[in-house]
C-alpha cells in the first residue's frame, strides 16, 4: 500500500530521503574540496573511510564504509528479486492470456508504444543537442591528465542483441542481471507453452504464483522498510565522492543533458496520456513521481520495477494481465532516456575532438543508439558504457575521441540518474496507453 495507517506515505519518506541526500551530499562534496585545498587530506581520508569507502577494493581494506554498506545490500536485495519476478510475472501474464490475438494486439501496441517513444525522444535530444553545438557550447578543451583510462567495452554491431536474446544455456542466463533480454524470451515462451497446455500445466501455474506472491511480499517489505534509508545513503555517496573538478570541465553537457531529460520526463509522457488515452496527465504524473525518484536514486530500471508495478496496479488501475506484459519487457528494451543521452554525451565527445558533427551524423547516431540501448543491461552505469559502441559505430574512436569518452565517463553519473526516470515512466505511459486502449483500465483508480 501507498499509504500506511497513521504514518508517512512511501512517496513522502522517498522525497525526504532524495533531498536530505543531495544536500547533504553536496555539503560532503564542499568539504571535500576544502579540506583537500587547505591541505587537510587526512581529514577526508578518515570521514571516506568511515562513510563512504568501498570496501570490496584493495583500498577498502581497514574502513568501515557505512553509507557504501547499507547503499548495496539494498541494491543487491532489490537486483536478487529481478531474474525470478521477470521470469515468473512474465509467464504468469502470457499463460493467463487466453486469446493468442489479444496477445498479439498487446505486444504489438507495447513495442509500438517503446518504438514511438524512443523516436520522440532521440528527435528531441537530437535537435537540442545540435543546437548547444552550434552555440559553440561544445566547444571544451581535453586534457589528458587526471581522466584515468576510459572503461570501455569492445565494439560489436548492436544487431547482435536480437542473437544474444535467445540463450543457448538457460541456467547460464539466470545467473546474471546483465542477461534479462535472454530471460524475457525465456519466460515468453515458457507462458506461451503454459498457455497452450491448458490444465496439464496447472500445476507449474500454482508454483509461478506461489513465487510471485513470496516475491512481491519480500520487495514491499524492501522498499517500504529499507528503502529510504539506503536512497538518502546512496544519493549522499554519490555526491559526496565526487570532486568539483570533474564537473566543471564539461558542465554545460551535464546540465543540458539533465535539463534535457527531467523536462522531456514532465512533458512527453503526460501530453500523450492525453492525447491518446484522453486522461487527465497531472494525475499521471503525480502517482509516477515517487517512481521517477526512486529510479533517480538507485540508478537501475531492474531494481525500480516492483515499485514501478505496484503503482501501476493499485494506483493507476492497469490490470494485471497487461502491467505483468509491459513493465518487464519495458524493463529490458524500452532504454528512451539512455538514447537522448547518447546523443548529447557523442556529441560532445566528437564536438570535443573536432568532429563537424551534421544532421545525417545525427540520424545515424540515433539509430546506432536506439539498437544499441534497446540491448543495455537494467544496471547502474550500462549506458555510459555503451556510449562507446555508437562512437565505434560512427567511426569516432581518434586519441582525442577516447579522452573525450574518459571525460564523460568520470562525469556522467548525474546524467545517469536523470535518464532513469525518463525510462521507468516510459513504461509506465505505455502500460496505461495499452491499457486504455484494450478497455482494461480501472478509469476510477486512475482518477482517484
């Protein structure tokens, strides 16, 4: 439930939590770099030591990291619970649909809604990011020192991703969040295959929904319980790690790109709520907000999908069948948010290393990107990582190309928490437009 009798709502305790970590993160950070400036290091050392040290490196070895402790036992409770809620809702959604053209009328309208949304944005990005290089805002000068080595990837064609999406060992595919394209197309077929035996698989249906009922008992427990306190822990490291050297080299990308993505989030979705479904979009926007913060915070789609359901069900009133098709499948392919990325971060970077970048090399990048992020883990950080396959598909891989990369790595992670939301509300406007538009949304839960 949204609301506990006598207490706090989630969303409230979520808001708290996010602003009392930025402030508190930036006061961190501006100590930080007051005790480094006045030479009092050792100061730092011990407050990082204490709080903030990850203490799974070799530099971790004798500090206590309180803040990192509590940030990833959340994160890797909340990770734990995605390959089995992906697996069994999926199954559970495609053996309860009946009627094989219903579920082809809805995975039909849910990748057309993902597809819509993608070019919406990348058009979007595209045309303000263009702008901001023309404005010779762009225009920053590289250094090599300080960046450390960029953590790329090797470079393939992101076309592979619909090779990779069937698993040649599924035990293998279970193992790890980094394979859930291959644990959608696992679960689709094992709900298709249910579907088709009717009773004789009863009994496997009793078990997915056993599972599914630990599962969703053991996630609302997590998010209500822990998770405000590991998000003012997780947003305060984040801040209070960083230098202001790495933001002020290239701070006209970071807050564009921000800008960018909050105001795309607040205006794309809710116009076409009411455009397509004819629903008021300020009740859309409000029940997502405590959603869209939660992705802000952990900086994972996998980990923001129980909330993500859960608002979908009981308060935006999408039925079951549907939400359990949609959100995870959005989960996995619908990355809108890490395109319009895409296309600021490569711009900047080939803008950076003297690259004329033009309309049609925009075009292209677009593609590139929506491939490539349609295949992108539901993992912090996964797509900076993948800035690297569009600059190696465009060909920009010069000297200067990978130290504008390095750049964009050691800055990016404000820009990575602002994309979350655009993603997990994107799955969230594409539930209720296929919703709407099967007549199974619940109009007076949505309006309540």
């Amino acid at each position: 439930m949204n609301q506990k009798k006598g207490g706090m709502s989630i969303s409230k305790k979520m808001l708290i939590a996010l602003v009392g970590g930025l402030v508190v993160g930036i006061i961190f950070m501006l100590l930080h770099q007051s005790l480094v400036k006045g030479g009092n290091e050792a100061a730092w050392i011990t407050i990082n030591k204490l709080l903030f040290q990850d203490i799974t490196v070799p530099e971790g070895v004798g500090a206590i990291g309180l803040f990192y402790i509590i940030g990833q036992i959340f994160m890797k409770g909340l990770q734990a619970a995605v390959v089995p809620l992906v697996l069994v809702s999926l199954s559970l959604a495609l053996c309860s649909i009946s009627n094989s053209t219903k579920l082809g009328r809805i995975a039909g309208k849910s990748l057309a809604g993902f597809f819509g949304f993608y070019c919406c944005g990348a058009a979007i990005a595209c045309v303000i990011s263009y702008l901001i290089k023309s404005l010779g805002l762009f225009n920053v000068t590289i250094a090599g020192d300080g960046l450390g080595e960029a953590a790329t990837i090797e470079a393939f064609n992101p076309l592979a991703v619909i090779v990779n999406a069937v698993p040649n060992n599924i035990t293998s595919a279970f193992s790890t969040n980094n394979s859930i394209l291959a644990v959608v197309f696992t679960a689709v077929v094992i709900g298709i295959c249910m579907n088709a035996l009717g009773e004789k698989a009863d009994p496997l249906k009793k078990v997915f929904q056993s599972a599914n009922d630990i599962i969703q008992m053991y996630l609302n427990f997590l998010i209500e319980k822990v998770g405000p306190i590991a998000i003012f822990c997780l947003v305060t490291r984040t801040f209070a790690i960083y230098g202001v050297e790495y933001l002020a080299p290239a701070a006209t990308y970071v807050v564009s790109a921000m800008l960018t993505l909050l105001i795309t989030c607040v205006v794309l979705y809710p116009l076409a709520i009411m455009l397509i479904a004819k629903l008021n979009p300020f009740q859309f926007i409000k029940k997502m907000a405590k959603v869209g913060l939660f992705g802000f915070s952990v900086n994972s789609s996998a980990a923001t999908l129980p909330l993500n359901t859960r608002t979908n069900l009981q308060e935006l009133g999408c039925g079951e069948e549907i939400t359990s098709f949609v959100l995870p499948t959005g989960m996995t392919i619908n990355m809108n948010g890490t395109t319009m990325m895409h296309m600021f971060a490569v711009t900047f970077i080939a803008t950076a290393a003297g690259i004329n970048v033009t309309p049609g090399n925009m075009i292209v990048m677009a593609l590139l990107s929506i491939c490539a992020a349609a295949g992108t883990p539901a993992i912090p950080i996964a797509g900076t990582t993948m800035i690297f396959t569009v600059l190696s598909g465009m060909g920009w891989t010069t000297d200067a190309c990978l130290l504008g990369y390095a750049l964009v790595v050691a800055i990016n992670r404000p820009v990575e928490m602002a994309l979350l939301p655009l993603n997990v509300i994107g799955d969230a406007a594409v539930n209720v437009l296929v919703n709407a538009s099967e007549g199974e949304l619940d109009k007076e839960v949505y309006n309540s």
